[in-house]
C-alpha cells in the first residue's frame, strides 16, 4: 500500500541541498489536488469558506500542524478564502516537505468540511 503524502513527516531543511528539480516536481504535484507550482519554486493554492470565520477556523487548525511539523505556511486570510504559499526559504526552492505539508493542509481542510456536513 502506498503510503499518501499527508502521512510523511516533514524533515526540516538546514540548507545546503538543492531544491527539487522541475521534472521531479510534476510526480509531487500529481498526488495533490489544485495545487499550483510558481516558478518551479513555490506551492500556491486558495481554499475557499462561506465566510471569514470558516477561514479563520482553518487557519487556526493549519497553525497546529504546522507547529507539530516545524513546516510553517504562508497564509493570507481574507473573507471567504485563505491562500496558502509554501516553499523551503533556506534553499528559496520546493523540498518534499512542502508537499508533505500541503498533503496535510489539504486534509485539514477536507476534515473541517466533512465535520461541518456533520459526516
């Protein structure tokens, strides 16, 4: 059984490796869902809420994982929508981390939904 990209631990870049290389990225990306690679550099996706309290809320619930993981988004937080950057500043580039993370935000997300539909 394949093990999800949410499941995998994020390892924290002391820099001095190089970022994942274009044609590694596309694999990566296959496994998330409307995620978006900038410049072969960073990870960008919008989630969108039916009001700012909903964004709120899974801004808060992100923030816990991503201290559990020592892997910290960008997080602008608007009315209805939190968009979300990821990438790896000490190497300004993509590790897998960065996807593991956005595995893990994906899921938060859905986990929210789902709780909110009373599932």
């Amino acid at each position: 059984m394949e093990t999800s990209l949410a499941d995998q631990k994020c390892v924290p870049c002391r820099g001095g490796v190089p970022p994942l290389a274009a044609e590694q990225l596309a694999p990566l990306l296959a496994q998330l869902t409307s995620w978006q690679v900038e410049d072969d550099k960073k990870l960008i996706k919008s989630y969108r809420f039916k009001n700012f309290v909903e964004a709120v809320a899974f801004v808060n619930a992100v923030t816990t994982v991503a201290e559990d993981e020592g892997h910290h988004p960008d997080l602008y937080v608007r009315w209805g929508e939190v968009r979300a950057y990821l990438w790896t500043h000490k190497i300004d580039g993509l590790t897998e981390s960065d996807f593991f993370m956005a595995a893990k935000m994906d899921r938060v997300y859905e986990g929210l939904r789902a709780a909110k539909a009373g599932r």
